[in-house]
C-alpha cells in the first residue's frame, strides 16, 4: 500500500475498536483519562476539570478520541499517539507514518459537541459502511448531530471520514472546492440535511466510476489537499461562491443568534456588502474561512481584526471599500464574519495532513494563533470558559 494511504486500515481498526465501547462508554472514558494522565500530548483534554466533564456525564466520543491523533501538531506527535492508540486499543494494524490529505482540528476547537449524538451518529455511520444503506436513522442521526452547538458540517462529516475512509467524503473547503472542479458537483454546505449529503455522495460515486472508476475517496481527500494553491483563481471563485444574498442572511441570524442585536446586524452586513475583495470578488460570496483568512494575511493584517480600533485605512490593502462604509462598521463586521466562517466549520477544519496539525487548509506547520485576542459578550455566554481554551491552544505545540 501506498505509505500516504498507510493511514486508513489504522484509522478503520481503531473505529472497530471504538465499536466495541458503544456498552462500556464509562470503560472508554476511564481508558482515555488514563492515558491522558501520562501523555504530555492529552493534556488538552484536561479530565481534571468537573465543569467540562460533569456536563459530559463523563463520557468521550469516539470523534473526539480519532481527533486525539488529528490535531494541529507535527507528524512525529501524531506518530506517538498512534503508537499510544495502538497498545491502549490492541490495534495489528501498522502505526502510519504519513498524515497527508487527511482534515484535522483546530487546536482551538479539538471536541466534538453531543456525546450522544455523535455516539448514534457514529454506530449508524459504521452499520451504514458495512452494508452500503443509508438508512433513515442514519440521516436523523446525521441532522442531530449537525445540529448540536460547535459542531457543523465539515467537523461531522471530517468525523466521519476519518472512521471510514472509503464511505464517507470531507466537506471542508478544500475538497468542496476540487471536487466542484472535477466532478462539476454541487456540494452541501451549512445546514445540510441528512439526505443531501447521501444525494451528495451517490452522484459523487457516479462522477467517479464515470471518470475514474479506480479512484478511492481518500485519493481525492489527497488530491484536493495538494492543488489547494494551484486553483486558478476564476475556478475558485465560480467554486465557492455562494448566493450572497444567501450567506448574508444567513451570517445575519447567526450574528442575532450568538447575543447581537438586529440592529447591529444589519449594520455590518451592509458595510460587508459593500466591499469587495481586491479581485473583485464580493466579501458574502466567499463561504470558506480559510480563502478569507489567507486574503487578510497576504494583506498584512494578521491580527488585524482580532483588536478594536486600530488605522482603519489598512484595510484598503485588502478590500475595495464602498466611500460610504463606515470603517469601524467594516471592521466589527469582519471580525464577526470570519467567527461566523469558522463556527460553520468551513475551513478552520479544512486542514489536511499537516494542517495545524500538520499544515491547515491554507496554512502551513509554522501556524501561529493571535496572542492578542478580546473576548466579549453577555454574562453567561463562555467567554472565561474560551478564554482558558485559547490560552491553551496558544501554548500548546
């Protein structure tokens, strides 16, 4: 087998082990805990804390242990945990050595929401790989897991990928956007239901025994990952563009959902629909976090939007600004926005093999998170909570 794809008997035996947990959920969250405890690469997890725990009833999903080795860190750290996974688990599988083309989280972000949910999701997935049905409770359980707080469609369907590699297809922007391309397929994107995203995977199957019936999904998982920055930028643009009155209402209710007043949605959407990227491209036709974010740091404004205030004609470097957009409109706007990008889970995910865990969708190892970061919202809405989750995410490697 080919050493890029050495990864995926390894990932599906540690699925077929996790199975086996789905009566003994307390066994599997005493096995990670205790592993946790000694390795300095766990730490994140932090089992000592009862108020992330309690809530959790102390229980782990299994898309949060596969995310253990599917961080932003280097290959020699994934390496070692798989090492770990393979004693704690009695995996015969080889340990992979190569982590390339596979999407991992964000360092900032490395749990899955809904312990239940994922759990229902997880064993229909694998009853639905083995048979080839996707049933209807495969579809609910797909939707309900979607729908949990923190979650979204490409951290779900990036779960599902990395249990069983050659059923199910990422949907991070990487791969939406090739396969786009290639395939000239519509893929999902927000809040996709249960059955657009078989729909989604049939006419994908299709495309591919038309084309190229030898093809594997982790191959074009690959494949996506290593022309993510040889897109010519008109067949980005056609790819990723969404209807922007769409993403603009969409944004809108999210802002008004999270604390924002409507008022002040309206605001700041009128100031992004003002403004165009340099290449002429509108701000709301843009669904990907990770297109956006490269833009702001090719720019020279890493960080930029991260702080208030600040020379507001900076931005000039890179957008083309409406004369009647209030500046500071423009900049809470898309502040809110590239939240709102990365809550959908768009491309914060979108990393592949060595993303921040090996190199991001669009970034490479030498990531580093903003130091200087303002937290700010009603009582009660998490920010010490983020806070202590940031501040770790910053130092950890």
């Amino acid at each position: 087998m080919d050493n890029a794809y050495q990864w995926v008997p390894f990932y599906e035996a540690l699925a077929d082990k996790l199975l086996a947990y789905n009566d003994k959920r307390d066994d599997l969250h005493a096995l990670i805990k205790n592993l946790a405890a000694e390795q300095p690469l766990m730490k994140y997890l932090h089992f000592e804390r009862e108020d992330w725990w309690g809530p959790r009833h102390h229980r782990i999903d299994p898309f949060s242990v596969m995310g253990v080795i599917n961080r932003r860190t280097t290959d020699a750290n994934r390496i070692l945990l798989a090492k770990e996974f393979t004693h704690a688990f009695d995996i015969q599988m080889p340990v992979p050595t190569q982590f390339a083309g596979i999407p991992v989280l964000n360092n900032m972000n490395s749990f899955f929401n809904g312990t239940n949910e994922i759990w229902e999701l997880f064993v229909q997935a694998m009853k639905a790989a083995g048979t080839g049905n996707f049933t209807d409770e495969f579809k609910a359980a797909f939707e309900k897991a979607i729908a949990v707080n923190g979650n979204g469609l490409t951290y779900i369907t990036m779960g599902l990928y990395w249990i069983k590699p050659n059923t199910f297809m990422p949907l991070d922007g990487n791969s939406r956007a090739y396969i786009s391309v290639k395939y000239g397929i519509t893929t999902p994107s927000g809040n996709c239901t249960g059955n657009e995203y078989v729909t989604f995977l049939d006419e994908l199957k299709v495309k591919i025994g038309e084309q190229s019936p030898d093809l594997t999904l982790p191959e074009i998982s690959y494949t996506a990952w290593t022309q993510k920055d040889s897109k010519a930028p008109a067949e980005t643009n056609a790819t990723l563009a969404v209807e922007e009155q769409k993403q603009r209402a969409a944004f809108k209710q999210w802002y008004v959902n999270n604390g924002g007043s409507s008022s002040s949605a309206n605001t700041i959407s009128s100031a992004i629909g003002k403004t165009k990227l340099k290449n002429g491209r509108a701000v709301f036709a843009v669904a990907v976090y990770d297109e956006l974010d490269a833009v702001i740091k090719n720019g020279g404004l890493d960080g930029y939007f991260q702080v208030s205030g600040g020379d507001y004609a900076k931005m000039d470097a890179v957008f083309d600004i409406a004369a009647s957009v209030q500046r500071d409109d423009l900049k809470s706007g898309i502040k809110h926005y590239l939240s709102f990008l990365q809550s959908e889970g768009s491309a914060v995910v979108s990393d592949r093999g060595a993303h921040p865990n090996n190199t991001a969708v669009g970034q490479s190892s030498s990531y580093r998170m903003a130091k200087n970061l303002i937290l700010y919202g009603t009582p009660g809405t998490g920010k010490t909570y983020s806070s202590m989750q940031y501040a770790v995410a910053i130092i950890e490697p």
